[in-house]
C-alpha cells in the first residue's frame, strides 16, 4: 500500500529469455560431458560422473525449456502477506523449515530476471515497507 492506503499495482517482471538461453546451452554442453564420460566408460568414476552429469544438467534443461515456453511472468511482487497462503504446499513447507533455520520465509534467485537484484528489494519495500530483507 502506498501513503494513502491506496494498494500498489503488482510489480511485474518478465524472464530474462536471454540469460535463460545461456544457462540452456550451459547446461545442455554438460549433458555432453556427461555423454562423453559415459561412453568412455574408462574407470568407474568417469561412469559414475557421467551419469550423475547427465540425470542433474538433463533436469536443469528441462526446467529450463520449461520456463521458456510457459507464457507467465518470472516474477509478481504484490500482496505480501497472502504469499505463502497462495503458496503450494511445498513453498510452504519451505518457509518453515527455513524459519526453523533462523531464515525468512522466501528465497529468491534473480539470476533469471530482467533487472538486478537491487532493483527487486526497492520494489520489495515499496510494496511492504516494514519488510526485512537479508542479502546473501
């Protein structure tokens, strides 16, 4: 809410498809490592490597194919205190085993939004002035 008590309009921001692009191709150059170590096959532990390689950067591409072909924003900063009401369940499973842990309820990676992280806590607080945001 503003000064009047007035309710801001949500802060809106879209992925970064370029970024999310190079992480793709990151992790895409990984599964061919991957590949690479399991065809060798020459110890155990290139195999091992490989397939571990393969099953963790093949999910990463995966997400990422997904967050480039849904039609969604990456991020929506509005009502703060419905968030974890709104939440699913895992979300909220999140944010008590991080409040359990001394941290606060949401985690963000701004890795895939179009403005720096800076940009998103000035918009945190002006959505919720009172809120108290640890940088790490």
């Amino acid at each position: 809410m503003n000064g009047k008590g007035v309710p801001l309009s949500p802060t809106v921001y879209p992925l970064a498809k370029g970024r999310a692009w190079a992480m793709l191709a990151g992790s895409l150059v990984f599964v061919a490592v991957g590949v690479v170590l399991l065809v060798a096959h020459s110890t155990v532990k290139m195999t091992v490597a490989g397939v571990l390689a393969v099953l963790f950067f093949g999910f990463c591409s995966a997400i990422f194919i997904q967050r480039l072909l849904r039609d969604r924003p990456e991020l929506v900063l509005h009502d703060p205190d419905a968030y974890l009401a709104r939440a699913p369940k895992l979300a909220r499973r999140t944010a008590s085993m991080n409040a359990r842990l001394g941290f606060g309820p949401a985690n963000m990676a701004t890795n895939t939004l179009p403005v720096p992280p800076e940009a998103v806590l000035d918009a945190m607080r002006r959505h919720c002035p009172g809120l108290a945001v640890q940088l790490h």
